[in-house]
C-alpha cells in the first residue's frame, strides 16, 4: 500500500477558483488547447439533479475503443465522482468533440497497470501523486501499488 503522507480534500475558495478556470476555457470555445489530455465531463447532481461540469486530465485514451481513463485524485470524495456513480450516462467534451459516454469504475488491477503506464509515458505528470498527498518511490512496483490504491473510472462511448 502506498504510503499516505497528508489527507488531500477536494479544493475550497480561491483553490477551488484555480481549479475551475479549464471550465471556462471549454465554455468559451477553447478546449483544443488541452488536445486530448483533459476531458471537460458533463455529469448530473446527485442531490439537485441540477447540470455539473469538471475538466480533468486523461490517465489513458484507447484510440481504438476511444475510451478515456480518468482518476478521481481527491478519492471518493470528489462530488464529480460521487455523482456519476449515481448517474453514469454521461458527456465529455474532449478538444472540440462532444462524446456521450458510460462511466465504470475500473478494478484495482487495471489501475495498477494503467498507472506504471502513465508514469512512462508522462514522468513529470505522474509527479502530482506527491502534491496530492502520496510517497511514491518511482519505482514501477510503486507507482503499481499506488495506481492499485487509486480510483480510475473508464468512459466508453454509448
């Protein structure tokens, strides 16, 4: 198990302001500026039943399926999470496509191997587990164990 060095929550305040800016990017027509590596993902409140928005970065994109992989980084506490487990038909928009897609939840093994990958693939990226609270060692076991620990949601089109 990867070892946890500090609780990381969902952003409040100016934070969450910081956090929120990619939105208004997709909102005035410039989410090709992202290309594939963030995914704007439109998804329903599970207590209002109310329109929510959250951009997050792609962990993986299979090209052949276009599947994207999403990680929920602050765990299951992130409302965006929370809400497509109660409601996963869902839409994404990635660059200046519009995908209506069904989110599902990957088992623990598939995050394992989708984060040795992306830790290859994107060795400065993969660096944001330390800033969301994880000591990673770099090695492959390590960010295996920590991919394990994590959360990865695949969006499949519908």
């Amino acid at each position: 198990m990867p070892e946890k060095v500090r609780e990381r929550k969902p952003p409040k305040g100016l934070s969450r302001l910081f956090f929120r800016t990619p939105i208004l990017l997709y909102r005035m027509g410039l989410g090709w500026v992202f290309g594939s590596r963030m995914i704007l993902l439109n998804h329903v409140g599970r207590k209002t039943g109310l329109p929510r928005q959250a951009v997050l970065e792609v962990a993986r994109h299979d090209k052949e399926t276009d599947t994207y992989v999403i990680n929920a980084g602050f765990g299951d506490k992130s409302d965006w999470y929370q809400n497509i487990l109660q409601n996963p038909e869902v839409t994404i928009r990635v660059g200046r496509r519009t995908l209506p897609v069904r989110a599902e939840r990957l088992p623990a093994e598939a995050g394992g191997d989708i984060m040795v990958n992306f830790s290859l693939e994107h060795p400065v990226e993969a660096r944001i587990a330390r800033m969301m609270g994880y000591a990673v060692d770099g090695t492959v076991e390590g960010w295996r164990t920590l991919g394990e620990a994590m959360l990865f949601v695949a969006l499949r089109p519908r």
